[in-house]
C-alpha cells in the first residue's frame, strides 16, 4: 500500500536522522570561518584523510582525475552543456545499473539505480555541470580550457567526476541495496538556474527523494576539511534594475531640467541605509550596485540613468523587507527631485537552508573521515540553486576543501587562475558515498561502519601491505 509504504520510509529516514541531529552543532568546531576574507582560521591543507578512503574508491583516483581533466578541457556554458552530458550518460551507461535520462531541461542527467528492491528510501544526489564566461588563466595547465572565453572556475568539473566516481562505486553494490538513489546532473548553476527547470520535468517524482545531498570544492578552505551549517548557509539572490528618468537641458541650467544623475547618486547612497538603518544588525544581507550608466556629454544634464544590482538575505523575511524597501526608497527619490524610476525586481535563487538532521549526518561522515577538527561552521553570502531541491525535500549542501597553495589552488572561486587540489576529488567520493550508504544500505551495515568507520579500510590495507 503506498500510504504504509511512505509513512514506513519517513520513519525510517527520522530514525536515520535523529541518531545524529542532536549532534549536529556539537560535531561542528565553534569557530567560524568566513568565506570572504579567504585566511580563515589556522587550519593547513591536509590530504591524511585519504588513508580513510574505502581502497576501491582509491583505485578510483586515476579516473577522476582523467574525468575532471577531461569536463576542465572542454568547458560549456549554462543550458550547452552538450559535449559535457553526453560524456556523463556514456560513463553511467558504461558502468550499467543506472536508468538514464538525458535531455531533461535541456542538457540535464538524471541517473536512477536499479537496487535489488525498489522499497525503501530514495537518496539524491546533485552536481551541477556549467561553467563561466571567464578566459582561463593558467598558463602551462596542461588541461586548461580550450573553449575560449569558458572555463570551469567554480569546480563544477570536479563536482562531475565526483558525482560519477559515487556512481561507480554504488553501481558495484547495487545488489545489496534498497531503496534507490538518484543522482541530478543540473545544468546552468552559474545562472540563469537549472535546478528549478529540472523540477518541473520530473527530478523530485517518481519517486519523490527522501534526503538530498550536494557539496561544493571550496578553494578557500583547505584540502582535508569541510564548512556546513544547519538552516540557511548560503543566501538568496535577487537582480535590481533601475531606470532614473529625468528631463535633460544645458548643463549650466540645471534649474530647466531635472537632473537624472543626481537623483541616482541620490539612490546609490539611499539603499545602502537600507541595508544599515532597516535591516536587523544581527540579520545579514548586502546590496551592491554593480552597473550604472547615464548622460552622454560634459555640459548636458542627464536625461536618464541605469543602474543595475543583486541583493542578498539569508531569512524570507530581510528579502521581503530589502524589496520593499527598494521600491519606496526609489519613490523617494522620486518625490525629492522630481524623477520617475522604473523599478524591475528580478527573483532568482532561494536561500539555501540545511536540514538539520540531515546536516547531522552529514557531519558526522565529514568528522569521521577528515576528523571532527576539520569541519567548520560556515555561511557564505553567495547563492546557489541547489537550494530549490532543498526547499523541496529535506537535504545537506557542504563545502568541501579544495585549496591548497602548494599545488596553485590558492585562487577564489571565479578567478581566471581558479584550481582544485585534485585529492578532494576521492574525499569527496567517499563521503557522498557514505550518505548514499545511509539510506540504501540495510542499518546493521551503516551501524558497523560507524561504530568503527576505519576497520574495514584498515584491514583491507593490513592485507595489502599497504601504509595508513
Ligand atoms: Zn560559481
Ligand atoms: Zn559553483
């Protein structure tokens, strides 16, 4: 009966859950490390965690490198990522046990596993697949982008190869499982958004997931630690546009016109006492005007002037007061000085917010594997549209230390010279992994590897001879 059948899998999911979410504040290091100011605290790159990793997902490592080389090399924009999802429904249709859809939303993959018995929780799993308008900047890469003007500089090549090694390892063992997992392969992240088209074809039905899971390789943390957060990490993101209509006349008369760039200077400095006179202190956001353009000559008053703008909130609620806001501040401008603005608010992503009990498990398979000291809370300003598959089911999105100096990833997120130590790639595997594991594996399994996460690694090793 699907009624039974569901209550079952929310039962099972809550227990699942509530064993760790409890913890999750605790699992998370007190200090706070943001984003922007790139030092954070004193954490050092460290790859020891590797030694942790399941030795099948180590014989892994050659293969995604040569896969994320390979997404890095030929990099395409959002909604063209042909050449990139044709790559991916080959590799998962090579590795057999995945139903694949491609074509969804244009250039999106959906890949789902055939367990041995389809009762049971279903995991999703998201990467997205674009990259930027940026010319790549790193010469010598012997990699680097050969599609001119495009590059994979926000790691989204990595979150590829990463997404199709956990899709190997879990094909293997599909037959000890329940339940299903379906792994998203999104196009267009980096804008216009490809999570929400994705939606609507079908990526949360059929059946509808359980927990989502995602993670992002963060140049700005070091290899071999991890940032999250329950509740909102990552902010929303709306696009402001401006039109300051004026009335233009000479230069030395401003008295006859109405001048359109003082009115807009006039703006420029009234929302930013929005954000610091309305806003709560204790809440966050930021309004940046990024674009303005107006008048066309020295001695002329300016007719018109645009100006353009995103902002940013973690809480619904700063969203809709900032849009407000926004709306009766440009009509104030417009009565002090006789204006007309024409105001366009454009929606774009969701805050993203964590599930906590789902940011519990997820803490607790970062700690066991990179060490409960390696994880941080963390909170980010920019946006993300993974945060329409967690709006929607109850998820986890991370950040995932990717940086690391000594082998040229010390470049921001975007920057032409932006790179990814490579070892993130198998830890990322083998968490994603794990959470996958969570779900689909029978609980005495999941229990065993906790209660001794290194064992069966361990001795596998010991076996081998290899070093830990
Ligand atoms: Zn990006
Ligand atoms: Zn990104």
């Amino acid at each position: 009966m699907p009624e039974k059948k569901s209550a079952k899998r929310v039962d099972r999911r809550a227990k699942m859950a509530s064993r760790s979410g409890q913890t999750t504040k605790k699992a998370i290091a007190s200090k706070r490390t943001h984003a922007l100011d790139g030092a954070g605290d004193a954490l050092e790159p460290d790859a020891s965690a590797l030694a942790r990793i399941r030795p099948e997902v180590r014989d892994l490592i050659p293969d995604l490198v040569a896969l994320r080389r390979d997404f890095h090399r030929h990099p395409e924009r959002g909604f063209e990522e042909v050449r990139t999802s044709a790559k991916i429904a080959e590799e998962l249709a090579r590795q057999g046990g995945w139903k694949i859809r491609t074509g969804v939303a244009k250039t999106g993959v959906i890949a789902d596993l055939e367990t041995k018995d389809a009762r049971g929780p279903t995991v999703l799993l998201r990467a997205d697949m674009d990259a930027l308008r940026t010319q790549e900047d790193n010469p010598g890469l012997a990699y680097a982008s050969t599609n001119p003007g495009v590059m994979h500089a926000c790691g989204h090549d990595g979150h590829m190869a990463i997404l199709l090694g956990v899709a190997r390892v879990l094909a293997r063992h599909r037959g000890a499982m329940r339940g299903g997992v379906r792994l998203v392969f999104q196009p267009a992240e980096e804008g216009p958004g490809g999570a929400e088209p994705m939606i609507a074809a079908g990526a949360l039905e059929n059946p509808r997931p359980d927990a989502a899971f995602g993670l992002h390789l963060w140049s700005r943390l070091p290899i071999g630690s991890a940032g999250v957060r329950p509740g909102p990490m990552m902010a929303s993101s709306d696009e402001l546009f401006f039109r300051v209509c004026g009335k233009g006349c000479h230069g030395a008369s401003p008295h006859e016109g109405i001048d359109a760039i003082h009115a807009a200077a006039h703006l420029v400095v009234a929302l930013q006492g929005i954000v610091s006179r309305n806003v709560n202190p204790l809440q966050s956001a930021v309004l940046t005007i990024g674009r303005i353009q107006g008048g066309s000559v020295v001695n002329a008053i300016a007719e018109e002037v645009v100006l353009e703008g995103t902002q940013r909130a973690f809480l619904p609620e700063v969203r809709a007061l900032l849009q407000q806001r926004v709306h009766e501040t440009a009509a104030g401008i417009d009565a002090a000085w006789g204006t007309r603005t024409e105001v366009e608010y454009v929606s774009r992503y969701p805050a993203l917010v964590n599930d906590p009990r789902m940011t519990g498990l997820a803490c607790e398979e970062v700690s066991a594997l990179l060490g409960a000291d390696r994880i941080r809370e963390y909170q980010v300003m920019g946006a993300e549209d993974m945060a329409f598959f967690l709006a929607q089911v109850p998820g986890c999105f991370f950040f995932l230390g990717a940086g690391n100096p000594a082998k040229g990833a010390a470049w921001p997120q975007h920057s032409p010279h932006f790179n990814i130590d490579e070892d993130a790639l198998p830890l990322g595997v083998e968490l994603l992994v794990r959470l996958a594991e969570r779900f689909v594996l029978p609980p005495g399994d999941v229990a065993k590897r906790l209660r001794d996460p290194n064992a069966a690694a361990g001795r596998r090793r010991a076996r081998e001879g290899g070093a830990a």
